[in-house]
C-alpha cells in the first residue's frame, strides 16, 4: 500500500521542504526525509537560517564561527560561508535526487541578500556569486519578484543560471515573472548556452493571501464577505496554474521548449496554514496539479503523512470557481491589487528584519569568538 506523500507524488506533486539546517543535514534527518517522506528539494531563506543559527541546542555552527572571526571576517562575509557551506552539503545529499529525477529535482535555493530587493544590478552580481561559490548545478538562486527583481531574475537566467522566483502575490507580477523566464531564456539561445540545463520555479505565495485578504473581510462584516473567508489563497493559486498552462501552451514558449528549454514550474510557497481553525493540510490537498512544486513546514508535511490528502488534480477543475470567488471578493469591496501590493511589500521587509537580525546575532558571535 502507498503512503499519502507517495500518492502525492505520483499525482504530479514535488514535494519540497520548507527547512534547512545544518544538524538536520549531518545528524541524517535529511536523508530520512528524502527515503520516508518523498522529499525531493529544499527551500531557504533568510529567516530559516535565522532559526538554524539561533537555536541555542545546536552548536554545529560554533567551530566555523570561531575559525571565521579569527580570519577577520565580517557578519556578513561569515553568514554567506556559513549558509552556502549548508547548502552545498544538502545539495550533495539531494544529488542522486536530481540524477534520479533528469535534473528536475534534487534542489536546494539559497537566497540574494534580501537588502538587494530593489537594486537589480546589485542582485545580478550577487546571483552570479552565490552560483560560482557554492558551485553544484543543482543549486536554484532565488531571486524575489520585485520590479528590480524582475531585470535580476531575466539576466540570471540569461546567464544560464537557476533561479527560484520568490514572493509572487498576485497574477500580474506572475506573468511578468513568466516573461522574465522567457526573455532570459531567448538571450541564453541566443549566446549558444543549453537551455536543458536552464531551471526555474516560479514561487507563489499562498496563506499570507487568506491572511491578508480574511483580516479585510472581517472588517467588512457582511455575511456575503464572511461567506469569503480562506478562499482567496486557493483561488488566487489556481489562477496562477491556469495562466501557466496557458503561457506555456503559447508560441513564444513552445518554440524555447523545442529547443530543449525546460517549463519555469509553479511552486506553492507559505503552505502552512496561519489560522488555526483551518486544517493543516488545506494548501496541499486544494493544490494538487501536474508538474508542482509545494514547499511544506514538516508539520505540515507530517500532517500529510498521517492524514491523506486529495490526490486528484484539484486545480483545472476548479478554474471558473476561482474566478467567481474574485467576481465575490469584488463586489463585496477587496481591492485584491492592493492586497497583494501589501503582502509583496511586507514580504521583502518580514526578510530584511530577518537578514538583520542573523546579522546582529553573527556579530555577536564573532566578537565572543574574538
């Protein structure tokens, strides 16, 4: 009999955790993730290495810190070694993963400082850096979708590196995101680089929505708003897919895809749930789809272990049920534009009080290693 992430898996579904530590690699959990619970990829960012590097039960970072601030180095030349050192390790343990997989899983991301969030040239810089040091093909560079984001994320790809597209809120920056893909992909032919070995996921953010969009409902307080509540994510998410098969399925696309180009896939990002009401798992059953990434917190992926879900594709068939629920969010007064517009602009600064606070927390450090 299969398991539920076995299922999962077999309806289309990469399924990626939303965690990296350096005990986690060591200690062989990660490993056993990947043979127990089908794990196929990683995802970082500032704050998971924030969580990693601050919890006080885990020391595997003090001899590194100790060798680092005897070198002279600065907070953030000894974060950068740190994290890329975690995440050269994980992407060794995921090798046979992307072997396995014909290179389309099997990987592990590691953020742009997220201060570069509005200097494109900054980021490109920094993209091309963090591909040359920690130096495995299966690395992804994530790049956020800001509108400076947006040059970074098409010259990466350009370069022939790739890129996970972070914090993607709403359907229009998504499409800017595809043609970025797209342009970057155009420029790589063009310079006689092998667009197979060109990846990309497109990741698109999921609970904030509910979260943003429910506290606005509730304010409302009419029945037909609160007949709205925790649907905007799913239906904000599936609308996305629906505009990826289309982009996809279009000229432009095709003819990258005939020359070897691989599909920038949608990955289901902030996938556990922030009201407690709502079930654990109501992110990854409602977004079932062929050719997916979902990057889960364990408990949420551990609620899916023991659970179950829907394996059934839950997105194509919900497409006109999706764009009734944004008719209803209309009408009853959401301007989803500015939602969105808020979540990007809580998303990068949430990353940036994170990155300084690894930050301080690295001074700290090497200054009592001193």
């Amino acid at each position: 009999m299969s398991t539920p992430t076995e299922d999962l898996s077999a309806a289309g579904v990469s399924i990626w955790l939303d965690d990296l530590s350096r005990t986690r690699i060591h200690s062989g959990n990660l490993k056993e993730l990947i043979e127990t619970r089908n794990v196929v990829g990683v995802t970082t960012n500032p704050t998971i290495f924030a969580n990693s590097m601050t919890n006080p039960d885990d020391t595997s970072y003090d001899a590194q810190v100790h060798e680092l601030a005897q070198s002279g180095a600065s907070a953030v030349d000894a974060v950068f070694a740190a994290t890329t050192q975690d995440v050269r390790d994980a992407l060794d343990v995921f090798r046979p993963v992307y072997d396995a997989t014909d290179h389309v899983d099997g990987r592990v991301s590691i953020e742009v400082s997220p201060d570069l969030a509005h200097d494109t040239e900054g980021t490109i810089a920094q993209t091309k850096e963090l591909w040359e040091r920690v130096d495995r093909p299966n690395l992804l560079v994530k790049i956020p979708a800001t509108k400076a984001g947006l040059a970074a994320i098409e010259a990466g790809i350009a370069a022939g590196i790739s890129i996970n597209v972070t914090l993607i809120f709403s359907l229009q920056r998504y499409a800017e995101v595809i043609d970025a893909y797209l342009s970057g992909l155009e420029k790589a032919k063009a310079a006689g680089i092998d667009l197979s070995t060109i990846h990309s996921v497109a990741s698109f953010f999921v609970s904030r929505v509910d979260t943003e969009t429910d506290k606005r409902l509730a304010a409302i307080g009419t029945d037909a708003a609160a007949a709205l509540k925790s649907k905007a994510g799913l239906a904000n998410a599936r609308l996305a897919y629906e505009l990826y098969e289309k982009t996809f399925a279009g000229d432009r696309a095709k003819a990258l895809l005939d020359a070897g180009a691989t599909l920038q896939r949608p990955l289901w990002a902030s996938t556990g749930v922030k009201d407690p009401a709502l079930p654990d798992t109501l992110y990854v059953t409602g977004l079932v789809a062929p050719g997916v990434v979902n990057t889960m917190p364990e408990k949420t992926m551990e609620a899916t272990f023991d659970h179950g879900v829907v394996t059934g594709d839950t997105v194509t068939s919900t497409y006109a049920e999706s764009h009734q629920v944004f008719d209803d969010l209309k009408a009853v007064g959401i301007d989803f534009d500015d939602v969105t517009q808020v979540l990007e602009d809580e998303g990068v600064a949430k990353f940036i009080d994170s990155w300084h606070g690894l930050l301080d927390m690295v001074t700290k450090g090497l200054e009592a290693a001193r």
